[in-house]
C-alpha cells in the first residue's frame, strides 16, 4: 500500500470537513500530553473549536495556547489473506494541523465562527444565538502555523 503525501489546499480541506471531529493534543503545565476530542470549524487554514468557558482544558489553553491537531477520515480496513494479521490494514486520509489557540472576545466574530462550526455538521450558517449563550461560550481559532496531510491506501 502507498502513502502520499498531499499539497493541495483544496484536497486538504476536503479531508478535514469530511471528518466528524478532530482530536486536539495539547501540553500541561508539567509538560504531560493531554487529547481531547472536538467539534470544529474549517476554512482558510483556520481550525475553529467552541467550549464551555472553563475546565481543565481551558486553564491549559489559556497557559500554553500551542496544540496539534489531527483529523482521520475515509477509514477502510483491507487485508490480503484472511489468516495473516500483518496483510491487514487500513487505508486513510488524514490531517495534522498545528498552531496556537487564540480566544476570540469580539462578539460578532464569535457568531461567525460558531456558524462556521454549525455549517459543518448542518450545512446551514445562518443560525441565531442569544446574547447570554455567545457571552458564555469560549470560541477559539487555530491558525495553521503548519499543515500536513496524508493519504494511505488511496
Ligand atoms: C465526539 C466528541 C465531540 C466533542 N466536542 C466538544 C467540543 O466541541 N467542545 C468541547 O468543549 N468539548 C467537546 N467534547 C468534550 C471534550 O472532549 C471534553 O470532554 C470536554 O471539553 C471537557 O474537557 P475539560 O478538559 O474541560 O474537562 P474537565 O471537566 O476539566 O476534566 C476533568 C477530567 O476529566 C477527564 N476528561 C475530560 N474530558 C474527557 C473525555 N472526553 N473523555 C475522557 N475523560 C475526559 C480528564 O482526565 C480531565 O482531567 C467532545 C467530546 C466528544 C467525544
């Protein structure tokens, strides 16, 4: 099975929305790694996430803003005999983005985003919000200090 590596900004954001979620690895304050799972926003090289305002992972965040994110997708498991473990695998696309978490305050900023977040689960971005729910939630943007993406199998 091939691996290639894959430049084109077009293919990389087709990967990305067509995953569920991303995971987020970020490091704590005594340097120990900790992943979580995420919903996400994708467009321009920038990675959108939301979440309640506070929690470990927001005093990480706040603390050391860098992360790696990764995004799988088009997961399908092959083999070559059906006895010999080693002849299985699996063929993929993926994604590792990695960058610095920003914390967006502007409040139409933050309607935007989380619209760019509904968008990729509902295909719709004119949602409307209260004023108390974009107050309260923590909206973050994660440019891509560097992008990388990989095909296996495909
Ligand atoms: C498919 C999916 C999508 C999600 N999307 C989002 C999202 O868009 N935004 C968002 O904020 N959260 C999302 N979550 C939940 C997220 O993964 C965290 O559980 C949540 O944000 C709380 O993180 P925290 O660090 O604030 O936890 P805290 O409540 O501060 O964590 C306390 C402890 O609980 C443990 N813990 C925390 N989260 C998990 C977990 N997911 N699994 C197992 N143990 C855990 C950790 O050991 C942590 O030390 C999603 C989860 C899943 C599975």
């Amino acid at each position: 099975m091939k691996s290639r590596m894959i430049t084109l900004p077009d293919a990389i954001e087709a990967i990305v929305t067509s995953c569920e979620v991303c995971s987020v690895g970020m490091t704590d304050k005594d340097n120990l790694p900790y992943v979580l799972p995420f919903n996400f926003g994708f467009e321009n090289n920038t990675v959108y996430l939301h979440s309640a305002p506070v929690g470990r992972k927001i005093d990480i965040l706040k603390q050391k803003p860098e992360v790696c994110i990764a995004f799988s997708t088009a997961h399908e498991l092959y083999k070559q005999s059906d006895d010999v473990a080693c002849s299985f695998g699996m063929r993929y696309k993926s994604v590792i983005v990695k960058g610095k978490v920003a914390f967006i305050e502007d409040f139409d900023e933050k309607v935007r985003i989380l619209n760019v977040i509904m968008k990729q689960y509902t295909k719709r971005d004119d949602f409307v919000y209260s004023i108390p729910a974009v107050k309260g939630v923590a909206v973050m943007k994660v440019v891509a200090d560097s992008i990388e993406a990989k095909a296996f199998g495909y």
